[in-house]
C-alpha cells in the first residue's frame, strides 16, 4: 500500500489528521480517504469545552464517540484534544455570577470526560499552549482563565486528574511556536523546557510533549539546531513527542503560481521533518486536516490572512482529494527515517 499511513508504520511512526467530524459523517468520499491513509485521528474541536459542554449540567459525547467508532472500525487510534485551553472555556462559566468553585468544576470535567474514553484513546492533549512569553511572567506561563482562577498549579492539577481517571492514556503536553530558529521560538522552547522539567520533578504524571508544527513557507529562518536540541532535551526527559497539528501557511508566498507554490509547501515539509524525525523520541506525526477542502487556515473570518482571495493549500491532499508534492514529501520524510 502507498498510504502514509503504510509508510508511517514501516518506519515505526503512525501518521493520522485532526478530523472535523461533521465532513466525516457528511462526504463518505473523504471518510474513505482517511481511512486509506490514517492510522490515528484527532477530533479538531469535539472534545474541547465549548463543544462538550453545552451547559454546566451536560455532557455531549456525540461526535467524539462518532469519530472513535469510525476510528476503530478502521483499526485506527484516537488522540483526545483537549482537556484545558485557554480558548475554550464556555461562556456559561464566565458569565455565572455565583461561580462555584471553579477548581472543583475543572476536576469534574476532567474525570468525567477521561472516564468516558479509558482505555480508547491512545493520548490526551491535558493542556494545551499554556505558554505565553508576551504575557510578562519570568516563568512564561500565559495568564488564561484557568491561570487567573487556580494560579500556576492548575497545569499539575490537570495531569493528576486525567491520570487518575484514565491511567493507561499517554499523558501529552501540546504547544505551538517551538520549530524554527529564530529568537522568539528559543524563548518558548526555553520556557516550555522549564515548565516541563518543575512537572517531571514535581512528579506529575507526563508521558509526551506535542509540538503542532503549524509551520510557514516564506520564512527567512528555517529548521535546524534549535528544534533538533529542544527535542534531544525532551527525550533526556524520558517524554516521547508527538507532531500534533502540521501543516504549512503559504500565506508569506509572494507568487501566485500554484505549481511553484506546491513546491516551495512541500519543500517546506521534507526540510521540517528531515530535522523532526531524526529524534527517536518522535513516534507519532498528525497534519491539521489531510486535505486542503478542510484546513483551518481557509476557515472563517480572513483578517488574519494576508491574500485572501488565494485559499491556502497546506495539506498532503488538494481540494479534490489528489495528492500532492506536500504529499510525496510527507512520504520521502517518513521512508527516510
Ligand atoms: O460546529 C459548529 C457549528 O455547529 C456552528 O454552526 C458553527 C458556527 O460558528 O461553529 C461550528 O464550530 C466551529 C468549529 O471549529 C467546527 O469546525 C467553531 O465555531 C470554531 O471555533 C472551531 O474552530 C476550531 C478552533 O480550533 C477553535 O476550537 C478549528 O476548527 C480548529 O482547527 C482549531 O484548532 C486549533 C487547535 O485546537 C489548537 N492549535 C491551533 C489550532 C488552529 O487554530
């Protein structure tokens, strides 16, 4: 087979792709094309808060559970993404005049939702981008909602609980801004490697570090020394790593043509994973969607997009589900291991 999911496997990796569940259920035409090509999936938004929790007194599993049963029956893993982030707290929390205790409603979520899957999911985002150097902490940790209720302990707090719900998940802490070798992702990487070593001294339950990969083609920096010694320092943790979220912004390119622009993507794909995948402690790689008719980067509002009117073909597979050069690239990367 020539699957990514084949090629992945041959050289002891599983490649799989966030999933937004409702395109699953709706186009069997792209349920099939994740189902040739992936060996784990990711829900993109299912399981965060605003999408479980409707209201304080419900728990809406639906789609998680579709994805599951879908990934199962394909003899394929399943990641869960995410038990706390900093952009998915549900109105129904902030808006409630008498709050009750917030730290007690955090661990109940945790709970229920990692007992509902124990024993399904192959790892679980339990927090996910609590970095933030540009909020002024020495110690970088973003000032969130769960931050400003629970003070830096709520982190340790989030492990604790999905440890002792689920005890055989692997145990992920998920970040963005870690790849390229300029001065801005050294600091994060300084901070994150900070923030991991106090958990693994503290004892906290942590099994693997993701890094999203959200990457950009048109940058002056590249790949290199940064990224291959934050990972060396993570395997010297004893953590594995995770490549949760790849795919690659165009949107710097200044050049419309698409041919070269497929080129200059999967240039950057084969440059980012030849530095990635050279660490042993990488075991798993999920692009961001698998096909450029569902990436988020063409999602919504484009103010933060600088052409708007080009939509973006980051992903492996094109709009039509054809494979692309990001794909062979992807492909190469996973046979060169
Ligand atoms: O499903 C509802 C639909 O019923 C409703 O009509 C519609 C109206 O807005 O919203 C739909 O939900 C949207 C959901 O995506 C479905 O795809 C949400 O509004 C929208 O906020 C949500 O966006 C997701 C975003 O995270 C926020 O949760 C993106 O799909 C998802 O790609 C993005 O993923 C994040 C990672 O979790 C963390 N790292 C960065 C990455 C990209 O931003």
């Amino acid at each position: 087979r020539h699957s990514l999911r084949a090629h992945a496997h041959a050289h002891g990796l599983v490649y799989g792709s966030a999933v937004r569940v409702h395109d699953l259920l709706t186009l069997p035409e792209y349920a099939r094309l994740l189902s040739e090509q992936c060996g784990i999936v990711v829900p993109s938004s299912e399981l965060k808060w605003v999408a479980l929790r409707p209201s304080r007194d419900r728990y809406d599993f639906t789609q998680g559970d579709a994805l599951l049963a879908f990934a199962h029956h394909n003899h394929m893993e399943m990641r869960g993404h995410t038990l706390c982030w900093h952009n998915s707290v549900p109105d129904w929390i902030k808006t409630d005049q008498n709050r009750p205790d917030t730290r007690q409603l955090f661990i109940d979520h945790i709970t229920t939702v990692c007992r509902h899957y124990a024993g399904r999911l192959q790892s679980w985002d339990v927090v996910n981008e609590a970095i933030l150097p540009s909020d002024g902490r020495t110690d970088g940790l973003r000032k969130s909602f769960w931050f400003e209720q629970m003070g830096p302990g709520y982190i340790d707090l989030a492990f604790h609980t999905a440890r002792a719900a689920d005890p055989n998940v692997l145990l992920t802490y998920n970040d963005y801004g870690v790849e390229f070798d300029d001065k801005e992702d050294a600091e994060r990487r300084r901070l994150i490697l900070e923030l991991l070593r106090g958990m693994k001294q503290r004892n906290v339950p942590l099994d693997a570090v993701g890094i999203q990969s959200h990457v950009k083609a048109g940058q002056p920096y590249g790949f290199g020394k940064g990224l291959a010694d934050y990972m060396e320092s993570i395997r010297q943790m004893g953590l594995q790593v995770f490549l949760t979220e790849l795919d690659v912004n165009e949107d710097d390119l200044a050049y419309n043509d698409v041919e070269k622009r497929d080129a200059a993507i999967a240039k950057i794909y084969s440059d980012y994973l030849q530095v990635a995948l050279a660490s042993p402690a990488v075991k798993a790689v999920l692009t961001w969607g698998i096909t450029d008719r569902f990436t988020w980067l063409n999602d919504g509002p484009t103010h933060h997009r600088k052409q708007p009117n080009r939509p973006q073909r980051s992903l492996p597979f094109d709009s039509d589900f054809k494979p692309k050069p990001a794909y062979f690239a992807v492909r190469d990367s996973f046979d060169h291991r």
